[in-house]
C-alpha cells in the first residue's frame, strides 16, 4: 500500500483527488493538508510514502514545503500537482529535486501511474511541462542536435518509438497504452534506451529526443 499525503488549500479539490486515488487500491490518503506548514506536521505525523502537494496555498507555499520535505524527509517522494506550469514554478521545482511536476488538468489515470512511477524511483512530469522544459533548452548547439540523431541509430525501431514518447512526458504506463505493450515491457525498453544512449533520467531522454527530432 502506498500512503499518501494530501495538500490543498480547496476542500473540493483534496475531495476530488482523494476520489481518483481510492480508485486504486494500491493507494490511501492517510493525511490531508490545507497549507505548507500542515503538510510538514502531517508528514511528520504519519509518514507517508509519497506528499502530493499544491504550489499555491495560503503561508507556506507547496514548492517551499517540498523544499523542507526533500531535507528532512529523503525517503519521502515528494510531487507537485498544480494548475500552473510556469517556468518558474518548473525550475524551482525541479531545483528542489522533486519526483513529480503534475497538472490538475490532466488524465486522473496519469496521476496514479505517476505516483507509482516515483515509488519506482522514476521522476515523473505532465507532458505540458516536458514541452516547456525542452523550448526553454532549444538554444542547444547544432552539434548537440547533430550528436542525438546519430545515437538514435544504435536504437532499435521500438526502442525509438519508446524514446519518441518519452520526449512527449508520457509515464511508462502512458507508453504502454499508446504502443499497446505490457507495461513491464516498456519498462525494459526504458532501461535499455538509457543505458544504450548514456542517460540517466527520463527528463534527459525527454531532451535528448527533442534534439533528434522525435518530439517537438
């Protein structure tokens, strides 16, 4: 089982995600939150596997307490859910070493295999926010372009169509659906494009996609 905390300042809003998280009974809310510094009290309270946590709430802000989370917590996968995806909010976000950059509006189904893939170790960012990382880097050189759409031919078909969608922010359970494979499957697929391509996170395979033109 993972537990998770919850913080919001919006009751509607914690009653509308806990709702898509009972959905899945590898998952319980075991605290909720309506501001940063509750969320530190309830992590300490209840130790939660995972703290999904909202940017703007009311004194403490979400980035500032995930910035205290990861110090104080560092088995704790700490993950942003939000409305806005600002490149501010992105930046300090990911300077802060979180798991997860997710937006309200996107698929409920996303959220949970997004909380999963952290637990897994993974870092996991809506595809809307993978797009914004990857124009605010465009400045790369052309030898940087050049150099990724050479190693993309040590790759086999799949493995690039793997890399394409990856660039597109999808969560390996998104890739599954969308290539209609095991998601255990994807997973090895993963693997081997890092290792193969010398990467060593899903935000790099994300740019390094970008620069070999699977994803725009």
């Amino acid at each position: 089982m993972i537990r998770i905390l919850l913080a919001d300042d919006q009751p509607l809003v914690r009653a509308g995600l806990r709702t898509v998280l009972a959905s899945d009974p590898e998952l319980e809310v075991v605290a909720e939150a309506a501001d940063g510094r509750a969320a530190l009290t309830a992590a300490e309270r209840c130790r939660p596997d995972v703290a999904l946590l909202d940017i703007r709430m009311p004194g403490m802000d979400g980035l500032t307490a995930a910035e205290s989370l990861r110090t104080g917590h560092p088995a704790l996968r700490v993950m942003i859910i939000t409305t806005f995806d600002e490149d501010r909010y992105i930046a300090r976000a990911l300077d802060a070493g979180v798991h997860g950059f997710l937006l309200k509006s996107g698929d409920p189904y996303e959220l949970i295999a997004g909380i999963k893939a952290a637990m897994n170790g993974g870092t996991v960012l809506a595809p809307a926010v993978a797009h914004r990382i990857v124009r605010v880097l465009h400045g790369g050189e052309l030898r940087d372009r050049l150099a990724a759409r050479t190693g993309v031919q040590s790759l086999t078909p799949r493995e690039r169509d793997v890399l394409a969608l990856l660039g597109e922010g999808l969560s390996n359970a998104g890739i599954a659906r969308r290539l209609h494979l095991a998601e255990g499957t994807v997973k090895i697929h993963v693997s081997a494009v890092l290792n193969k391509l010398g990467l060593t996170s899903r935000v790099q395979a994300a740019i390094y996609a970008y620069r070999a033109g699977l994803a725009g």
